[in-house]
C-alpha cells in the first residue's frame, strides 16, 4: 500500500484519479481549495479509511509524508482560469513549487499534470512532445498556457538541480462524468444545451477540430506514467488521437440525446487554437502499449447519462 497524495482531487479528473488510486489498495490523500471541484465528486470515498479529504490551497506549503504525489490543483477551462488570472499563473507556479519542494523534501515521486496547452496554437501537426510550441505570452489564455509551462520548467529543473524524481504529462482535451456543467468546455456545453433544449453554440464554423479523450484512458496512462523507471522524466502526451470537429461532435450529441436542438454559430474566442492533436508514439512506447480504448461515442453515452441524472437531481 501507499501513501499518495492528490493535488485538486476534488475536482474532475481528481476524482477519477483518487477512485482507481483508492481501489487498486492505496491510501489517498486529497487536497482541493474546491475553487472549481467540490465534496460531491469525491462523497462515495469520504466513508472509506484510507480516504482524506483536506481543504487547501497550494499556493500555501503544505507538509505530509507520502510515495507519490500527483499535482493536478488548477483551474482548467477558460472560464474559470480567466476569472482571476493572477491566481491562476500563482496555483501553477507556486503550487508547483510547493509541491516540488514538498517531494524533495521526503524524497517522493512527484507528477505534474501538464497540458496540450503548452503548444499553444501549433504550427505542427499533430504535435510530438519535441515541439516547443507557438504561444502568445501576453494573451488572455497566457495565465494558464504560460503559467503550466513555468511549471513544466520547475518540474525539469527541480530534477537537474536536485534530482527530485519528477514526471510530466502533457493532458490533451479530456471528458467524462464530473466535468463541471458550467465550466464553458465543449462537450460538457453541447450536453448540457442538448439536454435542456437549448440551441448548440459552436464557435466558428465548426470546422475547427480538437481531439477527445475519455477520462478513464488519461487516469490508465497517468497511473503507467508514474510507475516508469526514475530516468524517464517525460514530457509525454496523454491524449486520443481521433480528430473531431466541432460540427461532428454537435451531432452525435443531438443523436445520443435525441435532442431537437438547433446549431447556432458564435464569433470565435480569442486565441482560440483552429486544431490540436495529440502524437501519442511515445506514450505506447513508455507506457507499456498504452492507448486510448474508449471510443467518443461510448464515452459521449456515459457522459450525458451522468449530465442527464445532474440536471434532473437540481431544481
Ligand atoms: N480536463 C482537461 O481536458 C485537461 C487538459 C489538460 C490539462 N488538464 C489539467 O488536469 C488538472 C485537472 O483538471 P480538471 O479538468 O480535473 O479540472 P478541475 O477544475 O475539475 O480540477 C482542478 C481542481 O483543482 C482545484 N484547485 C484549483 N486551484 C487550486 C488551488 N489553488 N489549491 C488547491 N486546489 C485548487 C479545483 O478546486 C479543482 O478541484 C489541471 O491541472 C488541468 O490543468 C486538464
């Protein structure tokens, strides 16, 4: 058994996260400031022993004798990482900080949940890990793309200078039950104007594509990712290869949902990179043949249902 900590546990992919940990015989420890995830992920283990849930904001150092730690605490969707963007850059800088400093300390392993949005908008597709990326420092989506690469920076050089024993995983566009209903993401919007009828908002013409991942494919690839030999540091992409664009993903929405919703069209959001799409050979490489198995349509199905049993549980 042992002893992991969970950065933003509470949150979407945390919550996944702290389950399989949970299950497979570990003992977690979760750390939210439930800015953007909340007890009502993780209430099923809150009864379990080997389950602790502690209200926390990494920007603060926080102290505990753990093996592992995975980092995850950070806003991801634009809406909530653009509400107080100082905050934002400070979670990922100090947060990664803090938490470097904590597994130096006690000389545990530590995993930097990382995103595809260090490419920024790629002019390489789709996009290896060698790519060092194309993003606008000084735009409205730098706090988030910026400050995860400050962290990327602290992770490898926390290893060169000290040898702390990091790993980095570069998250592409991931879904699944637990997203938050109002987060602004894609799928989580399309279901939720499906579900309530509500007309489905694309940005653009919808030709522009994004890669989705289900959430149980990224927690198989971060729990591998986390038993690799001390010397692979990372960067590695943790994502699914299969393009969509948004148009394709609007209609298996209404098509699952049965939804008589109608597609409407919005100016595009600033900065708002046309494709992006994980190469994930490395991934298969290191991580033991891994690869996505959940197809969209299975996770789109599990989704909405999960969506559908929220928005008839509310008011
Ligand atoms: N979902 C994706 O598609 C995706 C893609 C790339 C990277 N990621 C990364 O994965 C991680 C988890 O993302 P998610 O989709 O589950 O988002 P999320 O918003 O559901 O989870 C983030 C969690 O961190 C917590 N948090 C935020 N600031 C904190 C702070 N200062 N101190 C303590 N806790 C704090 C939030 O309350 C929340 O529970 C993030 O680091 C994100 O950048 C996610």
């Amino acid at each position: 058994m042992k002893r992991i900590l969970v950065t933003g546990g509470a949150g979407f992919i945390g919550s996944h996260l702290c389950e399989r940990l949970i299950n497979e015989g570990n003992e977690v420890i979760c750390l939210d400031n439930y800015f953007t995830g909340s007890k009502s992920n993780v209430v099923h283990l809150i009864n379990n022993p080997f389950f602790e849930l502690i209200r926390h904001d990494v920007t603060h150092p926080y102290f505990v004798e753990v093996d592992e730690i995975y980092n995850l605490a950070c806003p991801a969707s634009p809406v909530h990482y653009q509400f107080n963007p100082i905050k934002t850059i400070k979670t990922s800088v100090m947060g990664a900080i803090n938490m470097l400093g904590l597994a130096k300390r006690i000389k545990a392993r530590i995993l930097q949940a990382s995103t595809s949005e260090v490419y920024g908008d790629p002019l390489i597709h789709p996009q290896p890990e060698a790519y060092w990326g194309n993003v606008n420092p000084i735009g409205i989506r730098s706090c988030y793309d910026e400050g995860k690469r400050c962290a990327e920076s602290l992770f490898l050089n926390y290893h060169r200078q000290n040898s702390v024993d990091i790993k980095v995983i570069r998250i592409f566009n991931t879904y699944g039950p637990r997203m938050h209903p109002n987060d602004g993401r894609v799928v989580s919007n399309f279901i939720v104007q499906a579900l309530k009828g509500q007309p489905i908002t694309i940005f653009g013409d919808g030709s522009q594509t994004r890669s989705f991942q289900y959430v149980d494919d990224l927690v198989e690839g971060m729990m591998r990712m986390m038993q690799t030999p001390k010397a692979f540091t990372g960067p590695i992409n943790i994502g699914n290869p299969n393009e969509f664009s948004m148009m394709e993903l609007a209609r298996e929405v209404i098509d699952i949902t049965g939804s008589r919703s109608e597609i409407i069209h919005l100016p595009l959001p600033e900065d708002d990179p046309t494709q992006r799409q994980p190469d994930i050979a490395l991934a298969k490489e290191r991580l033991n043949g891994w690869e996505p198995k959940v197809q969209l349509r299975e996770g789109l199905e599990k989704t909405i249902s999960y969506f559908d049993n929220l928005l008839k549980s509310q008011p």
